[in-house]
C-alpha cells in the first residue's frame, strides 16, 4: 500500500510587525490584558500590494525548495484559505499562474477555516494513496489584518489574527513505517454562527444595494469566545483519542504535537489534558497570532528549521475552528 509523507515545509509572513502596544493605541485594550488571555505579544500585517496567493506563492517556493523540488514537479495544488484574492475564482488558480503556468495543474480551494489545512493534508494523502497524484503542494495562506474591526468594539477578535503563510509538499514513500497513519475529520455546522462573517450574503435579496452598502458588524468576524474556547478544548482532546486509536497508539506515544494556534491557553490545556509533556510542542502564536489555515504549516516550518522533527518521531497535527471543524493527522515523521 503506498504511503505518503511531507518532504519539504516553508513559510512567509510580512515584515510588518504589530505588537500588543501597537494596538493600544488603536482601540481599549492591554499587553497585559491579550498576552494573558491568547499568549499573543506580536502579529504580522500584510502591506498593500501584498495578497493571500502572493504571500502562499513565497510559501511555496520555500517548500519546494526544501523539499529539492521545482515548481514543474508539482502535479497539483490544495490552497487552504478563508480569505482569498477574489470572492471567486479561488486563490489556488492564482497560485499556479504564478508558480508553473506552463503546467495546468489541477487547483483546490479548501473553505475550512482554522481546519483547512488539516482537511487538505488528508486530500492530498488520498490523492497519493491511491496512486492519482505523485507531488502535491499543499498551501494555507490568511490576510485578515484588512478586514478587523481595528476599533474597541471589535477588540475581542481583531487583537487574535494575524497574517501569514505556509506550504508543504506531499510526495509517495516506500518506507511503511513512514508517513500518515490516520486522518480524523469533523464538523458540527450546529454552531456555524458562534464564529463567523454573516456578509455579503447569498441569503440576502439582493445580496448588495447599489449605493446603500452599510458597513456594519456584520461584515466583521463574531465570535462566542468563550463557548469557542470550550469546544475547543474538548473536540482536540477526542480527535487525537480518537486518531491515536485508528494508528493503533496512545496519546502518549505523541513525540510532537504541532497544534493550531488560536489561543496559548487552549494549547496548553489540550496537552495537559493527553498527558503530554508541554515541551512536546512548538508555539508560535506569540509572534504570529492566528493565521487560520496557515498555523499548521508555519509551525510545521518552524519546528523544521529548530530540529524538533526527527525522523521515526509520532508527530500529532491538531486543530478547531469556525464551522465548528476540527480534525487531527498523526504521522511518522521522515
Ligand atoms: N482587550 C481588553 N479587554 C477585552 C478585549 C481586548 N482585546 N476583548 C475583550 N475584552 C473584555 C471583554 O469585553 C470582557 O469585559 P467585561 O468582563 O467587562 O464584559 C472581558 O475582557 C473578558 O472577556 P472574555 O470574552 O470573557 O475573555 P476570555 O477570557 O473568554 O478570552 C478570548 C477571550 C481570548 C477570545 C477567548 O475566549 C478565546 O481565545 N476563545 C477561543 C478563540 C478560538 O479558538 N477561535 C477559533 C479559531 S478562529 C477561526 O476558526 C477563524
């Protein structure tokens, strides 16, 4: 049975680094305040002329590269985002404009949110797996920072997200004890409205008036933080439980565990919880915030590049976020 594994791992984020002091000045809030309630100090915002396929694009290439990869080599691309360029076309045909327009590969959109890039982890091994596809590049990319409520109304959010990018490379291997070994996916559209942008809406007759376009809450992101936060907590838990029963392991035979980055706390928690040593993970929401779909593979990147992946290590990939949606893939790092 062919088995798939991540060769290669890059990021990009923008140089523009807005720390919690920064934001003081632009709405009611503290240092204090969100380093003790997320554990963010610092976010990157992205700069005009910057967008979501761009900054996936210097991703890309940073995964191919480390991968020993050219962008001809790519036989498809997933580009998790819940923030593209356009309303439509999604940001995955961008990308391969940009990155092999010689070779029209196919393009996926993921709109999974904080889990996309886990459910496109799975897609990509599927494709592998059953022998469709031999590289797949594997992108999630956010700019958020345009789209906040940069205002004391709109602190309980806009003090969270950050912008960034990350991409992987998926190739075969033929060394079975390598690679994925369970993919656990979930969805619980009960609570769609607890974290979510209601507008421009399709259910709304006409969708925008010409000339009337009122700008109002519900163009921004809402969020029940605290019912998010619980749910959080409790669907990771069973999800690794859960993949760790499939691979035939137990959470604690974790060696690492690379978690989406919504809040320091949930982190925490969900490790304390597995009885997994919190040194068995890297952080970075201190210096990204939440880039949504681009946690995983920043952190992916990051661990990487520190040397915390080692080869044969059980690594966990964990995350929840708007939908609900939430899953987790274990691997045999190699
Ligand atoms: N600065 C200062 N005060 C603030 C801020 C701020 N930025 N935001 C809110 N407050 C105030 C509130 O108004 C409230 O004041 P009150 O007590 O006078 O009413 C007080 O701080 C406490 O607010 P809470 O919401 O109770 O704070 P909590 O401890 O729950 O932390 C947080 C809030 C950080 C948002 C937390 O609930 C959380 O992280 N939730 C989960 C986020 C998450 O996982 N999101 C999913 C991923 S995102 C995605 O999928 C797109």
């Amino acid at each position: 049975m062919l088995k798939s594994r991540i060769s290669g791992a890059g990021m990009f984020v923008p140089p523009k680094v807005v720390k919690n002091t920064d934001l003081e000045k632009l709405m009611e809030t503290s240092d204090e305040w969100i380093q003790q309630r997320s554990g963010i100090q610092e976010r990157r915002w992205a700069e005009p002329g910057m967008t979501t396929s761009g900054m996936g694009l210097e991703a890309s290439k940073a995964a191919l590269n480390d991968a020993g990869k050219k962008p001809d080599d790519i036989d498809a691309i997933i580009f998790a985002t819940l923030s593209p360029d356009m309303n439509f076309p999604g940001s995955g045909v961008l990308l391969q404009k940009n990155l092999c327009p010689q070779k029209m590969v196919p393009a996926l959109d993921v709109r999974n949110q904080c889990s996309g890039f886990l459910y496109s982890l799975s897609i990509a091994d599927a494709w592998i797996r059953t022998g469709m596809y031999k590289c797949v590049l594997v992108v999630g990319s956010e700019i958020h920072s345009n789209g906040l409520d940069i205002s004391t109304e709109g602190r309980d959010v806009s003090v969270l997200f950050g912008d960034g990018a990350g991409a992987v490379v998926v190739e075969p291997t033929s060394d079975v004890n390598a690679g994925f070994l369970a993919h656990n996916l979930h969805s619980e559209g009960e609570h769609a409205e607890r974290l979510c942008i209601l507008r421009p809406s399709s259910s709304d007759f006409p969708r925008l008036t010409k000339g009337d376009m009122k700008i109002d809450r519900t163009f921004f992101a809402q969020m029940d933080g605290k019912f998010v936060f619980k749910n959080a907590v409790t669907r990771m838990c069973e999800v690794i439980h859960e993949a760790c029963k499939d691979a035939g392991v137990k959470p604690q035979d974790i060696d690492f565990v690379i978690a989406h980055q919504a809040n320091m706390r949930i982190n925490q928690m969900v490790l304390q919880q597995l009885e997994i040593p919190q040194d068995k993970t890297l952080n970075t929401i201190q210096k990204y915030g939440n880039t949504t779909a681009a946690t995983i593979p920043i952190g992916i990147t990051e661990a990487k590049r520190q040397g915390l992946l080692k080869k044969g290590q059980l690594v966990a990939m964990v995350g929840f976020g708007s939908g609900f949606t939430w899953g987790a893939n274990l691997m045999r790092w190699s």
